[in-house]
C-alpha cells in the first residue's frame, strides 16, 4: 500500500480536529435535541387519556382572590373661613358730649333698650324746662285769644297767631325732649359689650367710636367652595368646623346663604353656615376650617392589587367557573388601598389579586376562598356557580 502524501496527512488531522471542535461546541444542543426525541417517543408509547389529564392539570394556576364591595363615591369640601357675630355695630353718640357714665362693663350682657352710656344732659335738662315754659305761655296766650274772640273783642286773626306760637313751641319742647333722650345711649338689640375705647370724662363727637355691641348666640362663618360644587350644596345643609382654641372639638352648623354670583377671577363661591354659640364660647374673627361631606353614587370597590393597566387602559381579572376573564373598568377615585371603578362588575364577584401575571382569557384556576367570604350566608355569595371553590387548594 502507498503511504498517503504528507499534505495529505496533514489536511485529514485538521478534518478531524475541526470536526471534534464543532461536536465539542454544540454538545448541548445535541443532547437537547436527543431528550426532545426520547420525550417524542415516550408520548408515543403513553396512552392518549393519561397525556389529557396530565395538560389539564397543568393549565389549573393557583391565584389569591378577593371580593368586589362596593362604596359611596363620597367627597368632603374644605374651607377656611372666619367668624362673625351674627349682628355686629360699633355704637356711636349722636351729639357731641362728656361722658357721664356707662350703663354695663365690658364684656357684660345687656339687652334691648338698656343705657350703654350717659353723656352730660345738664344743658339738655335746662332746654326742656325753657320750652316746657314757654309752652304753658303760648298755652295761655291761646286760651285768652280765644276767649276774647267770644267776647267780641278780639279778631279771628289773634286767635290764629296764638294757635301758631302754641304749636311752634310744643314742638320746641319736644326737640329738646329728644336731644336729652339722644345723650342717653340705649341698645338697639341683646347682645355683649366690648372693651370702650374711651373712658368717662373724655369729649366725644357723632364721629367717635364708643363701643362695640355683639350678638354671637350664633357665629356667621363666610369661606368660598369652588363652583364645580355649587350644583351639590343646597341652604340648610351640614357643615363641620373646627377652630385653634377648640381643636379637639367639631362643631356642626348649617347652610344659611349661597351667594348670587361666582367670582369670574377665582371662580368660586361665598357660602354663609351658621354655628350655634349658646355658650359663649365662639369669638368672633376666629378661624374655622370648615368641612361639608357630600353624598356620591355608589360605586363597585376593588383592591388596589386587583387592577391592572395595559395601553392606557385599567381591568381586572374576574374568576367565573373557575376561568378567569378580563374586565376593563374606569377608575373613578382613589380610597387609601380601594379604588372605586365603573364597568361590568357586580357586588360579591371575585377577582384576582395575585397571580395575573400568568392569566390569559379563559385560562383556568385554582382558590381558597377568603375566610371573609366563607363567614357570609348564601344568600350574600355570589351569583356565579362557586360552591366547590372552597374544595381547591
């Protein structure tokens, strides 16, 4: 036999090299390859019924699931405002004068019609008793002229004059009934004094401020809501505040007034409420925060794991006959770690919480159904046929 060239040779131990290499890189995929072939030929031998229950049971995903309440969409307005007397004047004199005196201390309750101070009616005094005088003589004065026009000694004409000067004086007298009634200060309602900003003794015109007067049985509070709420609130309805000097303690008022028109620049609204004051212990110019609960629509409740997003668009998982189907919803609001949405959702269905990730519509599943949903009686449980649900781990 010839022996075989030396380039020969050489080519074949690189033939043979190259080929150990590349059986060296892909012996994973070769052996890869020979496990799918013996799997291929083990689902041959097995029996057909045996390889449908094994994917039966192999499609069942285990999720936990949770119940669909179902809430108000309720919202609360809050506010900041301030408190006034429910009447409230700053009382003035009506002539210049000295005070004399004052008819209750500050802080003090008065009622209607009671002095809240004195000026000085000396010279008042003395006008009255000159025009009660000259009223008895022009009194006098008629009652001669008259007697002499029955005697036919006087003319009519006297009689008139006297007339003139007896009303003419009367009303003198009561001029100056009423200045010295004007001295004396009386209370247009109930109420409580403030502190006077002067004292007695000192010289006051019309245009000095003496005191204030306060009617707080009840406190106005004013404060503005914005206008998308108008169409919610009504007279009459409740409110909640609450001040610094009180904090602990809510006081409830009510709607009195609504304003006619909305401020075009903030686009809100002055609201008046009401707030009982039997007590005392409001002060007007106190701070409020204020808060109005309105009532919403009822809306299905969901946990907030429930809900899953995918192109802009929310749904959750539902589970009906064991197989889970997806349910696209609007979320509406946002309460702590429930969100209240709208779509085809009912009371008392279940849906998942964990273990979507694996779901695809139609695909089966497996629970427990929560002890908050076993405690229920039959008739709160769902519509859906569910009652073996409670078998499955």
């Amino acid at each position: 036999m010839k022996p075989l060239s030396m380039s020969l040779q050489i080519f074949l131990v690189v033939a043979i090299a190259a080929s150990g290499w590349a059986v060296w890189i892909n012996h994973e995929y070769l052996v890869g390859r020979i496990g799918l072939l013996s799997q291929s030929s083990d689902k041959i031998v097995k029996k057909p019924g045996t390889n449908k229950k094994a994917r039966k049971k192999q499609r069942k995903l285990p999720v936990i699931i949770a119940q669909v309440g179902r809430k108000n969409n309720d919202e609360t307005i809050a506010a900041v405002g301030t408190g006034r007397a429910r009447r409230s004047i700053t009382i003035y004199a009506k002539s210049d004068g000295i005070i004399t005196s004052f008819g209750v201390k500050a802080g003090g309750r008065i009622h209607k019609g009671d002095m809240v101070f004195q000026l000085d009616d000396t010279k008042a005094g003395l006008d009255v008793q000159i025009a009660r005088k000259r009223l008895d003589e022009a009194a006098l004065l008629l009652k001669r002229s008259q007697f002499l026009k029955q005697q036919s000694v006087s003319s009519d004409a006297k009689v008139v004059d006297a007339n003139t000067t007896y009303e003419r004086t009367l009303l003198e007298l009561q001029q100056a009934e009423k200045t010295a009634r004007d001295l004396r200060v009386k209370a247009p309602f109930d109420g409580i004094l403030g502190i006077p900003k002067v004292e007695v003794g000192d010289r006051i015109s019309d245009a000095t401020p003496v005191v204030s007067l306060d009617d707080r049985n009840e406190l106005l509070i004013e404060f503005e809501i914005p206008e998308k709420y108008l169409s919610r609130i009504a007279i009459g309805d409740h409110v909640k505040a609450t001040t610094p000097s009180y904090a602990r303690q809510r006081i409830s008022g009510r709607i009195a007034y609504i304003d006619s028109r909305i401020d075009p620049k903030a686009r809100t609204v002055m609201i008046r409420a009401t707030l009982p004051n039997q007590d005392d212990r409001l002060r007007p110019g106190m701070s409020f925060a204020v808060e109005i609960d309105l009532p919403g629509k009822p809306y299905p409740a969901v946990p907030e794991l429930a809900l899953q997003w995918r192109k802009g668009k929310s749904y959750v998982w539902i589970v009906r006959n064991h197989q889970a189907h997806k349910i696209f919803v609007e979320n509406i609001k946002r309460l702590n770690n429930t969100i209240l949405v709208a779509g085809e959702l009912e009371t008392g269905d279940l849906i998942v919480i964990e273990g979507v990730q694996r779901l695809r519509p139609g695909s089966v599943v497996t629970y427990s159904l929560p002890d908050t949903i076993k405690s229920t009686s039959p008739a709160k449980t769902p519509k859906t046929p569910l009652g073996q649900a409670g078998k499955e781990s």
